[in-house]
C-alpha cells in the first residue's frame, strides 16, 4: 500500500513539473469536468512544493475551504504557506501556533484578521479566541468571543459548539445561576443536549444543590442515553452522595467504578498500543461502523468522539474523496486518481493526529478520576470511623446506622415506560445527612 502512495506521488511530481501557475490552470479544468476535489488536491500539491505563483491563489483557496474547510491545508508547512500572503493562509498559521500550544501567537494572528470574505472561518476564530481567553483566565474576554462565534456561525451545530462554551465559561465565572440559564434554553433534540446534562450536574453541585445534580446523572441511564454515560459522571455522582452524608451510596458507586473499570485502566496502561496513533484510529472507524468494544473505557472515549461535529464532517469528506476517486476511474480522467490519493493521505494524517490526541487526553483525565476515587474512599472511611469513635446517636456525619434510602427516590430503572420530556428533570428528595458546625 505505502508503495503504490509513493508511486502514486512520483507520478504527480512527473506529470505537473511545470510552473506552478499552470497547474493552477489544470486545476479549474478538473473544476470544469467536475472533478472539485481532484482540482484542490492539485492547488493543495503546489503549495506542500512551495511553487505558487499565480494571481489566482487567493480565489483558490477561498474556493477550497468553502469546498473542503481548511483542515487539509494545516498538514502543509509554515513557510509554505507564508507564500500566500492571504488571510486564510494567515488564520491557517493561526491554527497551526493554535495546536502547539503557542496561545498568544495563536491570539496576536488571529485578532488581526477580518475574514470578511470568508465566513465560513468567522466562527472558529472567535471560538478559538474564546478559548485561550479562558485559558489566559481573561474569561469576560472569553464570554464576549463566544458570542461573537454563535453569531458568525452559518451551521446549527457551529452554534451549538459555541453556545456551549459560553455557557461553560460562566461556570468560571461562578456565576452559576446564569449559567444555567443558558443551559435551559439547549432542547432535547439538539446534538449538544446529552453531554450539557454532565455540564450542568458540575454547576449544582457547585450550588450545593446536590439533589439536582445527581437527578441530571440519573437521566444517564436511560437506554437511549447509555453511551454518553462516562467515568467523570460517575465520579461527579459519588461526590454529590458524598455531600450529602449518604455514605452507602457514595461506596457503593465508588465500588461499582472500581469493579466495572479498573481492570480495563490496566489493561490501557500495560498495552503497547495505546502509543500507536493508527490503534486510535482504527478503534474510531469501529466505532463509527457500529462495532462495540470489550474495553469499556476505550468504547466510551471512543463514542462521545463520534458524537463530535468536527470528526464526523472529516470522515464525510473521506468518504467523499473516496467516490470522487471511483468516478475519476472509471472515466479514466488523467492523474485524478493519484490527487485524490493525495488529499485523502492529507485529511487522514490530520485526522489520525487529532484522534490519538483526543483519547490520550481523555485517557489521563480517567487516570486522575481513579486518584480521586481513592481519596472518595479514604473520606468514607474516615468519616465512618468519626461516627464510632463519637458515639453520638441521630444523623451524625458518616454514621450509617442512619442511612434508609427507598430506592424510589434514588433511581428510574428505566425498565417501564417514562416520557422523553421528563429526562434530564428528575431531582431525588434525598435528606441532608451531614450534621452543621
């Protein structure tokens, strides 16, 4: 396979040797034969050689993220694309400063540009400002970029990427009760919906209103529902029990975790695969292909990924680039097979990068919930031991002889019938337990 890739790049090197501004000529004839990937994979080419020359690149490329976003063209090299001198080559170095960590060059590029002719990148640059706004903690900056991005936005789910990150910014605000608000206006049927419910269960235990946290929780185990359940919603549902003095309750989630999951954490920590990007990728085309895991812990990563606007659009263009190429064969047109080849190497390398880092940042977010898990347990223990040594009768902290939960205000089994308008409101009428000083 990589043989024929090679072969395959030899024969484009050998076919468009010309200038530059030629190729760009060939280009529009793809256009003209519509064959639009096969044309931007040829533009795409030309500046990976860095041999652009034409007066007609700003306009190629404004078509080219409009036809295929500007992902393609982060695998391209800095000084390559320094050639351009166009502002979406300037926000494409943005990105690229973006995703090295590089934050303020990242911030500096991107303030400077208007992209008024390209809106289609309005909506990532403000998010994108968001975002290291709220990491340099500047987070009313942040608020302000974050609107900016829903309202540049052209696509609902582009909205509801942004709405969500303005809603989360307020929780670094602590303003929890606005933050809410925003929560409240996300319906049911919206992408965004079932991952705001985590979101949302953080603001009320954060309000102390541990009942309700724990009733958006609950709403995980509705069958329709299952696959957005994760460690951090069980880790976050330990905690709220905790709070409330309901010690039973908070081990038996906590050993419920232990049991379910620890073996699959060794597992991912004592296998050699988790250093492959390709391993990564391939468990995520499973997974797009409808196939479960024995690694639960992997399968979960692996899902809420799936659920993600970014991933799925790039996967589409694949799929895209991949009839493009079945056309271009069997029409016999020059060359194009090997372009598309090109381009789909380009998409796939981005790809595969930005999968590997998603789950290797999931995965240490896991390996930190597991620490915690440990001192959830040693708090049960210590607070156990308190109740003995003091001897005091009535609902002392961490005296279990107090501790008699129906389960009915705990849990919705959701074995019977329950209504789709009520998920997400369920609140439990779970007493305090925890004595006041």
């Amino acid at each position: 396979m990589k043989k024929n890739i090679l072969f395959t790049f030899l024969l484009i090197i050998l076919i468009f040797s010309n200038k530059s501004f030629a190729n760009l000529d060939k280009s529009y004839d793809y256009f003209s034969k519509n064959f639009p990937l096969a044309a931007i994979s040829l533009f795409l080419f030309s500046l990976e050689r860095g041999k652009i020359e034409s007066a007609q690149v700003p306009k190629m490329i404004k078509t080219s993220i409009e036809k295929v976003g500007f992902y393609p063209f982060v695998e391209i090299k800095e000084q390559n694309l320094k050639l351009i001198k166009t502002e979406e080559s300037e926000f494409i170095l943005a990105y690229q400063d973006f995703l090295r960590k590089k934050y303020e060059d990242s911030l500096k590029k991107l303030s400077s540009l208007k992209l008024s002719e390209n809106k289609k990148l309005l909506h990532k640059k403000y998010l994108m400002m968001g975002y290291i706004s709220a990491l340099n903690k500047n987070f009313k900056d942040a608020d302000l970029y974050y609107s900016l991005c829903e309202q540049e936005a052209i696509e609902e789910s582009q909205k509801q990427e942004c709405y969500l990150n303005k809603a989360r910014n307020f929780y670094a605000l602590q303003e929890y009760k606005k933050g809410l608000e925003f929560y409240s206006e996300i319906k049911i049927n919206q992408i965004t919906w079932p991952k705001s419910l985590l979101d949302e269960a953080w603001f009320y235990y954060s309000m102390g209103d541990y009942n309700r946290s724990i009733g958006k929780l609950i709403t995980y185990r509705a069958p329709i529902l299952s696959e957005y359940k994760n460690v951090e919603s069980l880790y976050l549902e330990t905690l709220s029990y905790l709070r409330l003095c309901h010690f039973d309750e908070a081990e038996r989630v906590k050993t419920n975790f232990i049991q379910f999951y620890e073996k699959e954490y060794q597992d991912i920590l004592n296998s050699s695969k988790t250093k492959d990007p390709q391993y990564f990728y391939t468990l995520f085309k499973q997974i797009k292909e409808g196939h479960t895991f024995d690694n639960k812990i992997l399968e979960e990563i692996a899902l809420n990924l799936s659920k993600t606007f970014q991933y799925n659009s790039l996967f589409d263009l694949l799929k895209e680039i991949s009839d493009e190429k079945s056309k271009a064969v069997s029409q016999n047109i020059k060359a194009a097979p090997g372009l598309l080849d090109f381009l789909h190497a380009k998409v796939e390398s981005f790809l595969k990068r930005q999968i590997y880092n998603y789950f290797i940042k999931s995965l240490n977010h896991v390996g930190k919930i597991f620490k915690n898990f440990s001192l959830i347990g040693l708090e049960v223990i210590r607070a156990q031991k308190s109740a003995l040594i003091s001897g005091i009768e009535g609902p002392v902290k961490g005296d279990m002889r107090n501790l008699n939960i129906e389960s009915y205000h705990l849990f919705w089994d959701f074995i019977h019938e329950f209504w789709l308008t009520e998920l997400g409101s369920y609140i439990p009428a779970l007493e305090n337990k925890c004595v006041k000083s």
